[in-house]
C-alpha cells in the first residue's frame, strides 16, 4: 500500500482494477470476457505514444486473472503500470460490488483503503472454563488461531475432598487457566497490533478472561452472544465480524461527535474539504474521518462527479503518506453537512503568529 499511494505520475497511465469474483446465477465465473472488453475500450482512446505501454499492462493483469486468481477469492485488486515498474495483485475473501476500472496518472487506491479499514484486524475468543479458541481475523478470512486447553477437567475427577474444598480447587484452576488465557491474548494483540477483540463464549469463562486482562486490551472487548466451543469457524467468523461492525459504527459516531464538539471549540478538528486538505498538507492530520461513500466528499465549487472522486481519492492517499489514520465513516451522512470528511488533529496552527499549539 505504501508503494502505492507514493507512486508519482507517470508518463503511461496506471490501470487500478477491482475484481468481483463472486459466480452468477448459473455457479460460474464470467470474469474474462467483460474484462478484456472494458480494458479495449479504455486503451482506444489513449494517446498512441501511451498505448504501447497500456496495452503491456492490459495483458499482465488479463494473464494474472487468468492463471492466478484462486477459485476460493471472492474478489481482486490488480495495479500495474510498466513505466513506474508497478505491478501489484492480490487475491480478496472480501465481497465487492461489481468490477471497477480505474485508468488515471495515479493508482485509485480509495476502494482498497476502504476494504483496509472496514476489514481490518481483529481478535475473536471463544471460551469456556476448559478450552479456548482465538482467532485473528482480517480481510474476512482467518490470519491465525492459537487453541488453549485447560486442565481442570482431569483435575476435579481427582478430587474427594469436601464440597467446600473441591469449589475452592475448581475456582482456584479456572483462574490459572483463564491467566494463561489472557497471557497469550495480550502477546497476541500486541504482535498483531489488534485494536478490537470481539469476546464470546459462556457466562463463566467471560467474566473469569476479562477480569485478568490488562486494562488496556479490556478496554479494546466487545462481548457479544453466546457461541458455543464448537462453532465453526465460518460460524465464528460470522457472528463476531457482525459484533464487530456494530461496535464500529458505535465508534464511528463518536469519532464524528467528537470531531465536531472540537471544530465548533476551535480546538483540534477541521472539517471541510479545502480545509482539511490543508492540515494534511501542513502534517497536522492525526487521523482523518472520511464518508465511505466518495461521492459524500464535496467541495461546493466542485460540481462534477469526476473532480469529486479524484477529491476523495487525493484526500487519503495524501493522509496515507503523511502517516495519517484514515478512518472510513460507513454512515456517510454524518458528515454529509460538512462535505464528507473532516480531521482530528495533532496540533493547531496559531493564525497570528504561525506558531503552534501542541495537544
């Protein structure tokens, strides 16, 4: 992603394709045929002293598609442009909407950072008091599992004592188990770099997990229903990627929440294009909040479509190289008043004297 968004202009075009590799009515793939047509389509209108080069990269991506797109992805992302020696393509298990082709100076790299963020990373816990199950997720599809088996299962049927003893054992086991649980979650989500662990299981092992985790990785926990031990992992997937995008959109808006209550202070946000585009420029951008959907993204003296996509696009690939967050906000109409996108800042620019004030 960094090579991308650093990419300069090029004297070719660079072609960004996005692949919806999902089978029609009929179970099939029909990918090449609309394929081959759209890039044709494209290249006849170019410059001849461009065709040469576009047409190279046309035939790379087509040969890609054709011998190494496994027939497990649900979607691509191919970018390629021979003059910047850039050619870049990745099989998705994230749905896409159709395919879009993207023929520009530049790689179109908004529908990729979206996915980025909507699917980013996180960690799932299925327990119960004897066996753990964690999971990282990521891009719709398992990254890692590790599985923890506990011991207090062999433990209690040793046990003769008194009702009083044999309790005290039992809670004493579950508590050493449920420490080795969050021992190796906290190991996880710092190696990782995990920012959302979505919690499940029974209601004795979740209190038990959750009461020796560090404050900090608590604090990252989103319990959600009950799943059993068992569940598979589509099953898991599934469940905790729905708790996981409710606690998003929860997120979202007390992201945009907060973003306004410090514009309005004239404290550390911005909104707007023009003036967002200038805190990036001037690296005071800590992370931008930008309408998922680009057409939200507007500047009122820019009323065409096309100046609007490229608006969007210049904004987080720009954020992206200044090491600015980028955050997709799903519901685009909390931020349709100010134009679809808006900044939390590092530091505000004094407007007298051009000193700033750091937070």
């Amino acid at each position: 992603m960094d090579r991308l968004v650093s990419a300069p202009a090029a004297s070719s075009p660079f072609i960004s394709l996005y692949i919806d590799a999902g089978a029609d009515a009929q179970g099939k793939r029909r990918i090449e045929p609309h394929l081959s047509k759209e890039l044709a389509a494209r290249g006849a209108v170019l410059d001849r002293a461009q065709r040469a080069s576009y047409e190279a990269d046309a035939q790379r991506i087509q040969a890609w598609v054709r011998e190494s797109l496994p027939n497990s992805a649900r979607g691509a992302a191919c970018f390629a442009c021979g003059a910047a020696g850039i050619f870049e393509a990745a099989p998705l298990e994230t749905p896409l909407a159709g395919h879009r082709l993207h023929v520009g100076p530049r790689p179109h790299v908004y529908p990729l950072l979206h996915l980025l963020d909507r699917y980013r990373r996180y960690a799932a816990v299925v327990a119960d008091t004897s066996y753990v199950r964690i999971f990282v997720f990521g891009l719709n599809t398992r990254l890692f599992e590790a599985d923890l088996q506990g011991t207090h299962r062999k433990a209690m049927d040793s046990v003769s004592e008194s009702e009083a003893r044999f309790q005290r054992h039992v809670r004493e086991v579950h508590h050493r188990f449920a420490k080795e649980v969050a021992e190796t979650l906290e190991r996880i989500v710092r190696e990782e770099r995990i920012d959302t662990i979505v919690l499940a299981g029974d209601e004795v092992a979740l209190p038990l997990v959750r009461g020796v985790l560090s404050e900090a990785v608590r604090a990252k926990g989103v319990e959600t229903m009950h799943l059993d031990i068992r569940a598979p992992e589509h099953q898991v997937l599934q469940a905790t990627m729905e708790a996981f995008s409710q606690h998003d959109a929860h997120t979202d808006a007390l992201k945009v929440q907060r973003l306004m209550d410090e514009f309005r202070a004239g404290g550390l946000g911005v909104v707007g294009v023009r003036d967002t585009a200038l805190a990036i420029e001037m690296g005071q951008v800590d992370e931008l909040l930008i309408a998922a959907d680009p057409s939200v993204v507007r500047d009122n003296d820019l009323a065409d479509e096309a100046s609007t996509a490229a608006t969007a696009e210049d904004l987080v690939a720009h954020a992206r190289r200044t090491d600015s967050k980028v955050t997709f906000i799903e519901e685009s109409g909390l931020l349709a008043e100010v134009g679809g996108v808006g900044a939390l800042l590092r530091f505000r620019v004094s407007p007298r004297d051009g000193g700033s004030t750091i937070s």
